[in-house]
C-alpha cells in the first residue's frame, strides 16, 4: 500500500491489538503522539512500541502534538509552554525513526494577522528546535488558516536553514471545510501556492460543513481535481489516510484501489524523499 494510515498512540494504549492489526495488513502508522502519549505514557513504553514496530518490518511517521498549542504565539507563556511540549514531542519521536513527522501551523488571522512577522519569527523558532531534536523532515499542514501564504512562508523561512527537512502537509479536509474550500472553490489556488514545497497530503472526505474525517469519496471534496492537480504539477507527494473509524477506512482504501492512475501518484512509503530519518537519545 502507497499510504500510511493514521494511528493516535492513545488508541494504541487503550487496545494494544491495534499494532498487531496493522502489522497483519502490513500497514504503515503515522502515529499520532498526541497529549496524552506525553504527558502520561512512560519512556520504556514508547521504546517498547517502537521495538514493536522494528519486529514488524513497519515504516512510520509521527503526527506531533496540536491540541492547546500556538507554536507561533506571541503571549511569551504560551509560546514557552507549546515549545516544550513539541520538544519532548520531537524527542519521543526520535526513538520511532520517523520517515516524517507533521506538525500544525496554528496561524489565525484574528489573532496574528497585525503582528505577522513577529508570529513568523516565533514559530520558526519553534519548528527549528524540532528539527534539531529529531532528524526526520517535518511537514507543516494546514488546518485553520484561511489562506495558503502563511503556511508557505513559515515553510520557506525554515527551508532556508534546513533544506528539504522542512516541507508541506496539505490537509484537503482543513481547506474544504475549514478554509472555506466547498464554497470558494480555489483548491488550484492552494496547489498553486504549496506546489513548490508539498511533501505530504492528509487524505480523509467531508462535506464542507466539518471536518468530518469521512472515507474518500463519501463527501464532496473534488478528489479527481486534487489527484489531477498533482498529475498536471508533476508533484508525487507521500500521503496518510485519516479514517476515524474502521468502516471509513475500508471505503478510502477501495476507492485507491479502484483509482491505480491515482494511487500511484502518491510516494511509497517504502521510498522516502529527502535526507533520511535518524535517531536520538532521550
């Protein structure tokens, strides 16, 4: 399978068949470490998991954590507190050998949009300390912001320093439904804008209402428009399907299987892009 397919750790805690599961159908996680995989789970577990992995032959990636965090926040607390989290974060996923990682942006117009070059400097600052932590690339997606340009900038000041490490997740159910998508009609827009540095896509459907998490092909996000958008851009991202329930999963991976012209649009998991992942001590 070209994908990786979403697996928070807490699911993991709360049913540790779900690796065993995984490793049956020779499914790649891109594990979600989420709050609770680091304020609560030990440093034995997660190398346990990680060993657990490694026995199964498994390629990862990591989704770092995004809940209550502002990695560009100009309250000086806050920004403090969110870069702790994503260090310890960035350190956890160390141990996993990631081939990525992805973290979320958080620029909200409302509240940064006045002050753009002070938040671009502070989250920086942010993603470039995990990236010093963890060797892996970390791909930027998009989640609340309404518009593409300040997910590019933030991505093209750390490419600047850190090469090809540093790259763009484009989440197509954040800009459907969060963005605006279903009504302003501008996915060209946002390819346009991501072409150069999209490294990842987070694929799940939704109606444009929410961010529904629906299997492909059960919403209305314009899925021939976004696959034939990376065709005619030459662009072979890797990608991580997003199901939140076993059924929706089943319905994303038979509409890629009836699509081969599509799926084979997407990286394999097992050919990484750009420098390879490594490892650090915790």
């Amino acid at each position: 399978m070209h994908t990786f397919v979403n697996l928070p750790l807490s699911w993991v805690v709360r049913d540790p068949a779900w690796l065993d599961r995984f490793a049956a159908d020779g499914l790649a996680p891109e594990l979600g470490i989420d709050t609770f995989a680091v304020q609560e789970l030990t440093l034995d577990w997660h190398r346990d998991t990680a060993r657990r992995l490694v026995d199964a032959g498994l390629a990862c990636a990591v989704h770092l954590p995004f809940f209550d965090l502002h990695p560009g926040s100009l309250n000086n607390a806050i920004l403090a507190a969110s870069r702790d989290t994503l260090r310890r974060a960035a350190e956890l996923a160390a141990l996993y050998a990631p081939r990525h990682m992805v973290g979320h942006a958080a620029f909200d117009n409302s509240q940064h949009g006045g002050a753009f070059a002070a938040w671009l400097e502070r989250a920086c600052g942010t993603w470039a300390a995990v990236l010093e932590v963890c060797a892996a690339p970390v791909h930027i997606e998009n989640t609340h912001e309404r518009d593409p340009e300040p997910v590019v900038a933030l991505v093209d000041a750390l490419a600047g320093r850190f090469g090809v490490r540093a790259g763009i997740c484009f989440d197509a159910g954040h800009w459907h439904s969060f963005a605006g998508g279903a009504q302003r009609r501008d996915l060209r827009r946002w390819l346009d804008a991501f072409a150069p540095r999209l490294a990842h896509l987070h694929l799940h459907d939704n109606d444009g209402s929410d961010d529904q998490h629906l299997g492909l092909g059960t919403g209305s996000i314009p899925l021939d428009d976004l696959f034939g958008g990376l065709m005619a851009r030459g662009l072979h991202p890797t990608a991580t399907l997003e199901p939140h329930d076993e059924a929706s999963f089943a319905v994303s991976r038979a509409w890629l299987a009836a699509r081969k012209h599509y799926a084979d649009v997407l990286t394999s998991v097992n050919e990484p892009s750009g420098e390879p992942a490594g490892t650090s001590a915790v």
